[in-house]
C-alpha cells in the first residue's frame, strides 16, 4: 500500500574521534573534548553514546510512530519518518540539539 506521507531520509552522524594533535601547517591542534583517533576504545565507547542517545532521545519518536522505522550501523542512520506527523527539519534539528559536539546531516 503506498502511503504519500512518507518519507525515507539518510542522515550521517558525524561523531568527532578526537585527541591526537591534528598537524596544520606550521602549527598543531590538540582537541579537548573527546579520546584519541585509533585508540581501540574509542569505537565502543562511541557506540554506547550513541545507543544511549537512541534510548533517551529518538525512541519515543519510534513508540509513537512519527518515525516509522530506523536503522542505525556505525554513524550511518537511515529513517523512515510520516511527514503528517514530524518533518525533516525538526528530527534534524532535535537531533542536533541533543550534544553540542555531534553533528546530524541529512
């Protein structure tokens, strides 16, 4: 059955993997906020950030099916949302708003 109110969106979680100084030319950059590039940790550490966000944030839009289905692997989210219901841009900008240092893109 083919429903005109909704829409599937891809959107990339980009979720900074900071620490390491960053060479620029002729100076460097040390991050404060986040665990080295590289450092084994750094992917679990980052997938249980990104489940929690996903529990606290995201799942009531799935209960109460403004979100009709999403799938996230790594950074990578895919939704599915019912445009009578939520937009583009309020799932982006909630999403947004959720930690200053993660950046949702459509």
């Amino acid at each position: 059955m083919y429903r005109s109110s909704i829409s599937c969106k891809y959107i990339s979680a980009n979720v900074p993997d900071v620490g390491e100084p960053i060479a620029i030319p002729l100076q460097y950059f040390k991050p404060e906020k986040g665990i080295a590039m590289g450092s084994p940790i750094s992917g679990t550490l980052a997938e249980i950030y990104l489940q929690l966000i996903e529990e606290r944030y995201i799942k009531h839009w799935i209960e109460n099916q403004n979100i009709v289905y999403y799938k996230r692997y790594v950074d990578d989210i895919f939704i599915i949302f019912d445009t009578s219901g939520i937009n583009e841009e309020t799932i982006k900008d909630n999403m947004n708003s959720i930690d200053e240092h993660l950046e949702f893109n459509p």
